[in-house]
C-alpha cells in the first residue's frame, strides 16, 4: 500500500532556509515528508529534476466579476487562468454588482466559488457609508479575507472619501483593511484636464502623483489615530514609498509587475487605452524608485491586480474606456523573467508571492514549503524561454498587455493542497478550490 499520495521527484525546493535538492512527499493534502524517498511508496509521482519547486503562489488583488459582470470574467476563467500561470490562491475584491457589502452578496460568492473555482480563494468585504458598522461582523467570516476600501473612485461604485467615513471604516473591527489609495477631492478638482478626448496618456497627469500620495498620507494619520493595521495597495510613485518607509507599524505595501515592468510615455504609445489602469502606469522615474523600495525591503507583497474589461470595452475612446489590465495568468512569468534579468532575487519573489500574503493577512497553514501545511506549490522551469500571447489567456476578456514579449522563467505544475491543477500549460480535473483561512477569524 502506497504511503503517500503525491511525489515531487527531484526538484530544486526552496523551504524558509533556502534551497535543497530533496524529493517531497505529499500525504491527505499536507507536506508529509522530505528527502530521498522511494517512488514506490507514492500513489503519483511528478519528475521535478532540473526545475525548481516553490511554495504556491498567492494573488492578494484579483478581480473576477462575479456577480453581475461576467461577459468580462468570472470566478472559473479567472480561476482557471489563475492555475495555468502558477497562482495556487487568490484575494478576490468586492467591486462586482452587486458589491459584495453583506452576508449575502459574501454567500453568493461561496457558493460559486465552492462549485467552480480550481484554486484556493478568499474574499474581501467591500466599505461602504452604508455597512461601516457591520463591517467588524462580516469581516470575522471564515474565507473572507478582510475589508477592501477604495478612497477613490475605480472600477465599480464602492467609494469611501470622506474622512468621517473613512475613519469610521478603520474604527469599526480588527483585520487589516487593503485600501486603494486616490484622493477623491483631487480627482475632481483635476477632472478638466480629460474633457475633449484627451490621449490616453492623460490618465496619468490626471491621476497624477499627488492624488496618491495625499490620500496614502491621509490613511496612514487616521490609521495611527485608530490603532488600525492597513494595507496600500499598488503603490506607483516614489513619493508613496519615501513616505511609507517611515510607518512599517502600522502599514504593508503592495505593488504590481504592472507598475514594476510598463513604464510612460512607451506604454501609452503602444498600447493606448489597453494601458490605461488605476493608479496609472507612470514614469520611468517612479518604476524605478518601486524597485529600490522593493529592494530594500519596503514591499511585502505583490498582486497582479488583475482587472478585465473586454478588448471593445477597452478600445473605446479614452476617458470612456475602462481602467484595468488583466494579470492573474502572467504574474508568474512576468516576475521570473525579472529574476533572470537581475532585478530581484528568487528567494525575494518568493517572500512578495507566499511568505509576505501568508504573514499580512495570517494565513493558516499556507504559504511555504514545512510539514504540516497544505500541499500547495508552484513548479517552474527558470530557463524555459517563452512567449506570452493573447491566445493562452483564459480571462473572457481574452488578451494580455504582454502580448508578444518574450520571457525566461515558466510555471509548469501548479498544485494545491497535493491535487496537480495545471501540468505542461494543461488544466487537470475539476475545480477543487477551498476557502483560504485567516488565524484572525477564529
């Protein structure tokens, strides 16, 4: 009788202390074992040798439309597309219609989830002025990831820019609440500056460095003043990360292979309105102060933020074309091919993919490679060469920014708790998604 369920067979395996040549054994959805092992004593076996196993990886920011606007994605593409790039668990966000803002619109989501997703997912409950004091009870559900406030206004109709709301949303509960950081106020004030079908270009002189950085300013003092634990999410300047450094108490920072790969003017030039997201792609000046932030440790994460709208909805003029990028499926391969060139170190992906979501939002038995915990890792190959194109995407909306670029690094076998999803660019089974569970909620 065999003794463990799954092998992986001589990888390169990165455990918290680095890496080491060993077989892992995989046994009822845990890490059961490491070292030379038998192959006879396992049910499977995957041949691991001359790639490199690391723990899955995990999406904190994805948007996948479910309920209400699923001709641009929804909860199985988004997932399915999750599992072909490597992602092992996704952080949905609550801007769908309807917005997910109570205990119903929360089960709706588990429901479909529970039936169609083939990763692990959790939920975040959206703020709004309507739910601020029920908010401490939703965000204590099993699988709901925690509060998501947008300070400015994105993508959907959950907005929260007046202070009094703001500071009501930080006062009532515990978790950590991911913000989306735009002063709202500025936004107005600057809303001439995209009247007469300006270039797409615009988006980032409109939504410019200082709408960030004024309300990152003013999250963190309400934040203080309430003893409250948040996380900026897509931080695109350098202002943001020259101000941010200075409270690691209270506040963890997201940023995206978006911000850290495009770059103004080029992006605009050659994408046009495909480019146009929230906060905008900006300049070369400001990608390059996110990779010294991430280099010196001021990032502890990064999210692809994925956000589909369709290719006709995207090509409509700007300002009527919708912000967002797709980015779930290419978050992997984009940030190895980072690896490759240099920018960042293995290990330190490894620690914004799996370590850093596991530590901010206290995740149980997720996000490394230890007996004990849940069988999930992403396999790649560091030297497989490979295009990205439009045609590999399972997002409905069915394109990449990346569209044509060439990348070194590739993910082929993604895993979750001991279950093969994804083998050689071919989606296996059925969906097999659970709840991803937070210490804080018991």
């Amino acid at each position: 009788m065999s003794s463990y369920d799954l092998l992986i067979k001589g990888g390169n395996v990165w455990f918290p202390s680095g890496p080491s040549q060993v077989d892992v054994a995989i046994k009822d959805q845990k890490f059961a074992d490491f070292g030379q092992i038998d192959t006879g004593k396992a049910k499977n076996i995957i041949n691991a040798e001359n790639l490199t196993v690391i723990p899955g990886v995990i999406d904190t920011q994805v948007h996948f439309r479910e309920p209400g606007l699923e001709h641009k994605e929804n909860i199985e593409c988004g997932s399915r597309g999750a599992a072909l790039g490597g992602v092992v668990g996704y952080f949905e966000m609550p801007n769908t219609d309807p917005p997910t803002i109570n205990d119903s619109s929360l089960d709706y989501k588990f429901s479909k989830a529970e039936k169609t997703s083939w990763v692990d997912y959790s939920f975040f409950v959206g703020a709004c002025p309507e739910n601020i004091h029920s908010l401490s009870k939703l965000e204590k559900r099993k699988g709901v990831a925690g509060v998501k406030m947008f300070m400015g206004s994105s993508t959907g109709s959950l907005l929260v820019s007046n202070e009094s709301d703001i500071e009501g949303v930080l006062k009532n509960g515990f978790r950590r609440v991911a913000v989306h950081c735009e002063d709202q106020e500025r936004l107005e004030e600057r809303q001439d500056l995209i009247l007469g079908n300006p270039h797409v270009s615009r988006h980032e002189e409109w939504r410019d460095e200082y709408s960030a950085l004024f309300a990152t300013k003013k999250l963190i003092e309400i934040a203080k003043r309430n003893n409250r634990r948040v996380h900026t999410l897509h931080i695109s300047t350098a202002n943001e990360m020259d101000f941010l450094k200075n409270y690691k108490d209270i506040a963890t920072v997201e940023v995206l292979p978006q911000h850290l790969t495009l770059s103004s003017p080029e992006a605009y030039e050659r994408l046009g309105t495909l480019a146009q997201m929230n906060p905008p792609i900006r300049s070369k000046y400001h990608q390059e102060a996110l990779w010294k932030a991430l280099e010196k440790g001021i990032v502890d994460c990064i999210g692809s933020d994925h956000a589909p709208h369709t290719l006709e909805e995207k090509q409509r003029p700007y300002p009527h074309s919708p912000s967002g990028l797709t980015g779930v499926q290419t978050l992997v391969p984009i940030m190895l091919n980072h690896v490759n060139a240099g920018k960042l170190s293995l290990l330190r992906l490894i620690d914004l993919t799996s370590y850093g979501p596991a530590r901010i939002y206290n995740l149980i038995n997720k996000g490394r490679i230890a007996l004990g915990y849940d069988a999930d890792l992403t396999i790649v190959d560091l030297k497989k060469k490979k295009v990205i194109e439009n045609n590999w995407i399972a997002s409905r909306s069915s394109w990449t920014p990346y569209d044509g670029l060439e990348v070194t690094g590739w993910p082929v076998s993604t895993i979750v708790r001991g279950n093969i999803v994804m083998k050689d660019m071919e989606i296996i089974g059925k969906p097999i998604g659970k709840q991803i569970i937070s210490s804080e909620t018991f």
